[in-house]
C-alpha cells in the first residue's frame, strides 16, 4: 500500500466514523449557561486528526472556532508544569495543593472540596484548575498571554480570546465563586477570587478550530516534543504524566467508560470538543456541541470510539 492510499483510506475511514456519529449528537443537549454556547448549532461536526508528519485527515466543520472552554485546563497544567520543572519550589506548590485521583462527580462539584479540606482531587475539574490558575499568577508576568502565545504556536497560528465569552463566563460563574471562596478558607487560593476567575474565564473563552486543537495536541502524544517545530515542550515523563492526568480525569466522571470504550488520553470541554491522545500516531479533536449528561460531546464520545477501534489506536 502506497503512502497516498493510506491517506485516502483514511480519509474515507473519517468519512465513516462521521457517518457513524453524526446523528447521535441529537441525544445531547447543548450547554445553555451562557448565548455562545447556547446559540451554536447543535448539527456542526468535526473530526481532525493529525499525524506526527503532519499530514491531516479531517472531515466536516474542522475550521469553526468555538470556545475551547475546559480543553484550557490541558495547556494551563503544562504550562504550571514547565514553570515547576524550573523551580522545586513550584512543583512542591503545585502538587501540594492539588491532586491526581479522578472523582468521580461532576467537573463544577463542592462535595469533595468541603470534605478534603480544600486540595481539589485533580486539575481538570474546575476546582483544580483555579488552583493551576492560581499557581500560574505566582509564577508568570501574565498567565493569560503565556498561554495564549503556548496555544498559538503550538497551533501553528494565532488563536485569539473571545472577550463576550469571557464576561459572559464571569457573569455566571457563581458556583466557581463557591468554590474559589471555599478554596481559599481552606488557605488553598493565593490570589483574590476575581483574579482567579478572570484567569479562568479568559482560558475557558480562548477561541480554536478541531484542527487547530489537534496539532497543538500532538506533543502530549509525541513524548512532550512539538513534531511541528522540534521543540520540547515537556520532558518526556512530564508529558506522559499529563496523559495519564487526562486518561484518568480528562473526561471527569465518565473517565471510566471513556478508558474502556475509547482507551485514549482525552480532553473535553462544555462547547462540545474533545481532544485525544493516540501516543506516536496521531493528535485528534473532536467537535460536536450537544453534550451528554457528565458534559462530554455525545456524538464526539462515538466519533472516537469508532475511530480507536477502527484504527486500533487503544493504549490498552
Ligand atoms: N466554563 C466552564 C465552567 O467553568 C468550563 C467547564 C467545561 O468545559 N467542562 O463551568
């Protein structure tokens, strides 16, 4: 097999999967907390997938920004782990103050917080990642610019925020108050709770395509090294550590099921992307924005079910 059937097999094996997992996107339901994720098309779908050459297979509405939303939580981790590689001091803050068990409840949760004296169990729940956010502020002139400039190049292109999800974001972010106010009780929270929050909502609003998110990915899955540019990123341990980080929790109480009927490393976010790891093979995003009742993109939860089994891409 030539190196062009390949890619045209694969392809029409995108073709498939889409075919496959378009139509479940209307179990979900959209995200209505706030009009951008309220108001977007509940029939968009994409699919990308890059290879460590760079080569892309993508089908449908791989080119429409849409609000990466907890997807950020990935880069701002990387980016608090590449400040504490530098610094022990840091990598003691960091993970002191927030742990690496799944939880098994939803991302937006106080249940566990109250009982855990305030170290929030991983930092892809919302919890965790105002802790990274609050981290983040100690150690960069400005977290917001860091990992905007992180996500461009690894994007190949410059991404932007989306201001009107960012307020729209603070206007209603009541219940990650809670629980920044919580954490700071418990003397886990440095910085005011509107610093934080305006950290947290500028990341959740950073604006990306799937094909964009797919190669910014494909370190993670190429032992910390951006295969765009040769650049490391994260040393190799560090890398594998984020993957396990997002295998475990990525996909918050449905980690498990997305383990057993995916096997890939994966990130989701409430506008209905999902990012997964296929280590040495390939960056992927999904998007498809109704959501399942844990948050995950219904239609994006088939999509790389599919496409792990027909490729054999499980890490199992
Ligand atoms: N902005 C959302 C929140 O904080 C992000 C959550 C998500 O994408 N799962 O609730």
């Amino acid at each position: 097999m030539t190196a062009s059937d390949t890619a045209q097999d694969l392809d029409a094996l995108l073709e498939e999967v889409a075919e496959v997992a378009r139509p479940t996107a209307r179990q979900g339901e959209l995200a209505d907390y706030i009009p951008a994720l309220r108001d977007e098309d509940p029939d968009c779908f994409g699919l990308a997938m890059v290879d460590m050459d760079g080569t892309e297979y993508v089908v449908g509405d791989v080119d429409r920004p849409f609000a990466i939303q907890s997807i950020s939580k990935v880069f701002s981790l990387v980016l608090a782990m590449q400040k504490a590689d530098r610094a022990e001091g840091v990598k003691k803050e960091l993970w002191d103050r927030v742990g690496v068990e799944p939880s098994g409840d939803p991302f937006n949760s106080l249940i566990q917080l109250e009982r855990e004296k305030g170290i929030p169990r991983n930092p892809m729940i919302n919890a965790g990642a105002l802790v990274v956010d609050d981290v983040l502020l100690g150690h960069c002139e400005n977290p917001r610019e860091e990992m905007k400039a992180l996500v461009s190049e690894l994007a190949g292109e410059e991404v932007t925020i989306d201001e009107r999800v960012a307020d729209a974001e603070e206007g209603t972010s009541g219940r990650n108050r809670a629980i920044a106010y919580l954490m700071q009780s418990f003397d886990n929270l440095h910085h005011t709770v509107d610093e934080v929050i305006d950290a947290y909502a500028h990341q959740c609003a950073v604006q990306m395509t799937a094909r964009q998110l797919a190669r910014a990915s494909r370190f993670l899955a190429n032992d910390g090294v951006d295969p765009a540019t040769g650049k490391q990123i994260l040393r190799p341990p560090l890398a594998r550590r984020v993957a396990a980080i997002m295998l475990t929790t990525g996909t918050y109480d449905a980690a498990g099921e997305f383990a057993f009927d995916v096997g890939l490393p994966c990130k989701s976010g409430v506008a209905g992307a999902i990012m997964a790891l296929a280590p040495d093979r390939y960056g992927i995003t999904v998007w498809s924005p109704p959501l399942d009742s844990s948050g995950n993109s219904r239609a994006g939860h088939v999509a790389l079910h599919e496409l792990a089994e027909r490729l054999e891409l499980s890490i199992f």
